[in-house]
C-alpha cells in the first residue's frame, strides 16, 4: 500500500505555472460521478452552501443523483433558493429539500444558520462550502466594515467552519466522521500578496489603495488566507472526528464567479472561459470527489483534479510561516465574538 502525502508535505508548484495550467484544464478530464465510484447516498444529509446557481447548484444536483435523502440548500435569497430547489427536485424526487437563509456577509445570519442546523438536523454527513465572490470593485461589508472578497472568503467561511465543527462532530459518529469540504482555488498560488508584512495585517485588507487595489490579486488573496488558516486549523481538529479538506474546481465556465464584469472584460473573460473552462458538472464533480472519494488522508489537503495537490508555494517559505501565525491570531481575534477559541480547543 503506498503511503499518502499530505499537502504540506508535498514538493511546491514549478515556477512556471502554465505546464499546470495546460494540464488541469486540456489534459485532465474529472470523471463524473456514480453510484458505482462512490456507492448511495441514501438516508445521507448533505449541507450545500450557495447552492442555488453554478457550481454549487451542480454538485448540489450530482449529490442528489447519488441518492442523496436529505439536501440543505444555503441561500442568501430564499425565493433563488426555492426556485433552485423546485429544479433540484427533478434529480431525485424521493429526496427532501429544505432552504435556509444564510448570508455570508453577516455574521449573525451565520451563526442562527448553525444553530437551525443543530436543532433541525438529526444527522450531517457532508458539508460543502462554497458560497464566495470575487468582486471588480473595491467595497466593504456594512456591518462589519470589511471588505467584501476577504469578509466573504476568508472570515466568514472560517467563522462558518469554526461553528459548525462541533455540530458535525456530535452529528456523526467516529466510524464515519462527518466531511467538510471548503471550496478553495489554485488562485492562491498565484497572488503576489504585497501587504504580508503589515500590522496589523487583517484590517490592511479594508483599504483600497494599500495594497493598491486588483480584483484578481483580492480574490487569490482571498483564498491564500482561509487555506493558510485551515492548514493550521486541521492540526487541532482530530479526523476521526471532521475530515476537513479544501478543494480546486479548474477555471470553469458557465458560473456566476465574474458577475461584476462589464464591457471589454466581459467579453474577453467570456472569451477566455469559453475556449479554456472546464463544464459546470466537470468542476463540481471535482467537489463531489473531494467529499466522497477520499477519507482521513485528505484531512488538511489541497485537492485538485481529484489527487492532493501542494499548497500555495508561499505556504513553505519563511514569510508564509510567519503570515500564517499572524493570520491565525488575528483571525481567532476578529471572530472571538463567537468563542471560536473555545469551539477549536473543544476539538482536540
């Protein structure tokens, strides 16, 4: 039997990330999935975040076609969520269907989510996270005066983890552990991340001019820091209890990820995503498989086109360590309105 190489462990990305790219997007088909590569997923409940268009309205879809009995669709707007669901319903009509309100720009919407969870769900098998934005233009969060990409992308997907984990865990049982898949990106790599060194290094995030302002670098960012954070979360949270992995879809056309482009950018994004994006069903599949293909061995991974992949190369470096213990302390300080301290040393 060969032994599995956690992310952290593996060699870094090359230097030039266009071997990569050609790779994952010509030379890889994701198989869709099946009964036969992941058996039924009958009497199984399954929470979707943003699983009213895209993405996370396929893998929703896919999971039911596996015999999913139970599907929570997590929506910012429930007449979407309704009308996603009454589609959803045609994939496997045996299936119940609830919609429940969560807004992940609102940490209070996130908490009463959790708790219906806890009081309404008998059973979670599997989480899937993968409400997340990249906006084009700079703009903060109202309630908590943040901005919008590192609200959405990193503290409230890290909060939303956070508080579910004890529900997870008591709502599964150590044969079985409970599975948590948190959608990532490759993007992550990718980003220059300029104000690592500031500090406070959080709130640097909330300025427009520093760093200067780049949607595409905010949304890589945006994913560098939750899968920094995550890594270093998983060392506290047994996998006999949550099996916690992040997971890379490929550049995949068809979803709303780009809403906020206009004009040129437009089209050229749609260009782009045209001759080189991966189907819809090709990129969830790639979450289906993270959640029903793999076990312990993925807990804090980075998966792409079904196999652990390494981490952002910024991970292994000096700066990288230094970042991440800042990221960590800042966060759990950001978010100690929800005694996140207490839930994470609840888990070990």
């Amino acid at each position: 039997m060969v032994a599995t190489i956690a992310s952290k462990d593996l060699p870094t990305f090359p230097k030039s990330f266009v071997k990569v790219f050609w790779n994952n997007q010509f030379k890889v088909i994701v198989p869709l999935p099946s009964e036969q590569r992941f058996g039924s997923l009958v009497g199984k409940v399954a929470v979707v975040t943003g699983a009213n268009q895209g993405l996370g309205f396929e893998v929703a879809r896919q999971l039911l076609t596996l015999g999913l009995s139970h599907l929570v669709v997590a929506v910012r707007s429930l007449d979407k969520g309704k009308a996603a669901a009454a589609k959803l319903a045609t994939a496997n009509s045996s299936a119940k269907i609830d919609v429940w309100a969560l807004d992940m720009e609102s940490y209070d919407s996130i908490q009463a989510f959790v708790r219906k969870c806890n009081i309404e769900l008998s059973s979670i098998e599997y989480t899937i996270l993968n409400a997340g934005i990249a906006p084009m233009n700079f703009k903060k969060v109202h309630s908590t005066g943040h901005e919008t990409a590192f609200q959405v992308n990193h503290l409230s997907t890290t909060l939303l983890t956070i508080l579910l984990l004890p529900v997870l865990k008591a709502k599964s049982t150590r044969q079985d552990p409970a599975r948590l898949t948190v959608i990532n990106s490759v993007m992550a790599h990718l980003c220059k991340f300029p104000n690592r060194a500031q500090r406070p290094l959080l709130t640097s995030f909330d300025d427009p001019q520093n760093p200067r302002w780049d949607p595409q670098e905010r949304y890589g960012v945006s994913k560098l820091l939750p899968q920094l954070f995550l890594v270093k979360l998983t060392e506290c949270v047994k996998s006999e209890d949550v099996i916690i992995n992040m997971v890379d879809p490929g550049l995949t056309k068809g979803t709303s990820l780009g809403r906020d482009s206009s004009g040129v950018v437009l089209l050229l994004s749609k260009l782009f995503f045209g001759i080189a994006g991966r189907t819809v069903d090709r990129g969830a599949a790639t979450y289906v498989d993270a959640l029903l293909g793999h076990g312990k061995e993925t807990h804090g991974c980075f998966l792409m086109n079904t196999k652990i992949a390494p981490l952002a190369t910024f991970y292994y470096t000096p700066d990288g360590k230094t970042a991440q213990e800042q990221i960590w302390v800042e966060t759990m300080k950001e978010l100690s309105f929800a005694h996140v301290e207490e839930i994470v040393a609840s888990m070990k």
